[in-house]
C-alpha cells in the first residue's frame, strides 16, 4: 500500500469512527465528565483538578488528530481527481 492509500484509509477510518454512535457518546460523556470535575473540585485539590483538565485537553488531541486525518483524506483524494482529470484532457 502506498503512502497515498494509507493517508486514505487512515481518513477513511478516522471518518467512520467520528461518525460511531458509540464513539460519540463515550466521547462526549468522557468530555462532559472532565469539566465536571474540573468546575466542581475545589482551588484546593490541584491534583484532581490538573488531571481533570489533562483529560480533557488528551481528547481535543484525538478529535483533532481524527479531524486532521480525514482533511488530509480530503486533500488526497482531490489531488488524485485532479490529476485523473488532467490525464483525461490531455
């Protein structure tokens, strides 16, 4: 497989699984649990609530990597229109 295919593929599961009914749930619930307990711990309790806020900050990385694979998915895919296109006019 080339690396054209894999930035593909890659795309194309990262699509499937943002658009997973299961996915978005755990996903938002993970979301949602983390800025509660970063909003309802006390100044006091750092700990729980840096790692309240490190949780929350790991799943914007994975959204947005997920994000970024698919944009690139994109990318390729209309470069290889393109270029199909441009071999069809000559």
């Amino acid at each position: 497989m080339s690396e054209k295919d894999d930035i593909i593929d890659r795309g194309v599961q990262a699509d499937q699984l943002l658009k997973n009914k299961s996915y978005t749930k755990v996903m938002n619930w993970l979301v949602d649990e983390a800025i509660s307990t970063w909003a309802t711990t006390k100044l006091e309790q750092k700990e729980l609530r840096e790692g309240a806020w490190h949780r929350y900050q790991a799943i914007v990385a994975v959204q947005g990597t997920l994000q970024s694979w698919i944009t690139a998915m994109e990318q390729e895919q209309k470069a290889q229109e393109t270029k199909t296109n441009s071999k069809e006019l000559n």
